[in-house]
C-alpha cells in the first residue's frame, strides 16, 4: 500500500497573512505537493484573474510546519 501525506497550499496576498486560497492535497511526498502547488500559483497569477493578486504560494505539513516557500519574486527553476 502507498503512504500518502497530506500538504496543504496556500495562496497568498499582498498581506503576509492574507491567505487567498486553501488547499488540501493527498501525495506520496513533498515533490508531489511542489508540482501542484506551482500549478495552482500560475492559475492564480492569470491577468484575467479578478481580486487580490497573489504574491507567494506555501506547502503546510500535516504537522503544521511550512514546508515550501515561493514568491512571485523567486526565480523560477
């Protein structure tokens, strides 16, 4: 049986706090979480997007420990 995590994505505003979007998602690891998570910050930094715009995406661990961090200032790789 495959072990699954569960992450949780945030999409962020402006204002550090400001969570603009949230996430659960059931993975095998962190990579898995990684790939959604850009994913959902790309959708989130369309043009045509109405509302706030989002300024960074995080991975939450299960534990509640923020496992990955990525600002619309961050170079892609």
């Amino acid at each position: 049986m495959i072990r699954r995590e569960t992450f949780h994505i945030e999409i962020l505003g402006p204002e550090e706090a400001e969570v603009l979007s949230r996430v659960s998602v059931r993975v095998e690891d962190l990579a898995g979480a990684r790939e959604r998570a850009l994913r959902l910050f790309e959708r989130a930094r369309v043009p045509q997007r109405v509302g706030p715009e989002a300024e960074a995406v995080r991975i939450v661990d299960g534990a509640g420990r923020e496992a990955f961090r990525r600002s619309r200032f961050d170079a892609a790789d």
